[in-house]
C-alpha cells in the first residue's frame, strides 16, 4: 500500500474516531440530563435521545459517502425523516396538534445547536 493511501486512510480513521468520541459524548450527556429534561419538560427526553441518535447517523451516513461537507440540507432532511414519526407520536401522547414539517425542522435544528454548544477537547499538539 502506497503512504499516500495509508495516509489517506489514517485520516478517515482519525475522523471516525473522532465522531465516535463525539456521538458518544453527546449520546451520555443526553442519557444524563433525562431526568432532568423529564422533570422540565415530561417526556420529551425519548424524543431528544432518539433525534439525537439520528443526528448521528445522519452524520456517520455522510461520512461513509465522503460528503460530510457541504451536506446540511440533505442531513437535516433524513434526520426530520426519520424523527416525523416519533415527534408525530409525541404529540398526539401528550395533546399537541400535529406537528409541521417546519415545527420538526425547527426542533432538530435545535437539538443540533444543543449538540454543538457541547464543549469538546482537542488533541494536544505532537
């Protein structure tokens, strides 16, 4: 195998890597605060661990296609997809109208800036 494709490849594993430190810190932190989310606002920690979930296989999905960049919409697009049901679930249990497309939008935008305002390290220089 050539450096350059060893090198390539360490790359992606680095970035795999990474994800996973990330998704596995954002999966524990959300399993924390259920029972606070459940107190503050009943039942909606289900609903927030599983968009979360989905937020990350959204990412990993475009990471296996080399499209990790660039792709917002498209991301957003399938994790909404796969939330509508659960949201839709959600707020027939507890008396909600219906939810719009753009109300599912909105929430995993939000639940990905919560993601996001998740302080991570960086690797120390070598």
């Amino acid at each position: 195998m050539s450096n350059r494709m060893a090198s390539f490849k360490t790359i992606l594993s680095d970035i795999g890597n990474g994800l996973k430190k990330f998704f596995s810190l954002a999966d524990s932190v959300a399993k924390d605060v259920e029972p606070i989310v459940d107190v503050a606002f009943p039942g909606i920690a289900n609903l927030y661990n599983t968009t979360v979930t989905e937020v990350g296989n959204a990412e990993t999905a475009a990471i296996a296609a080399g499209a990790q960049n660039g792709t917002g919409a498209q991301k957003l697009a399938a994790v909404v997809t796969a939330i509508t049901p659960y949201f839709t679930q959600y707020a027939s249990q507890n008396g909600l109208p219906a939810p719009t497309n753009a109300v599912i939008t909105n929430y995993v935008n939000a639940v990905v800036a919560s993601l996001n305002a998740i302080p991570t390290s960086t690797p120390a220089a070598s």
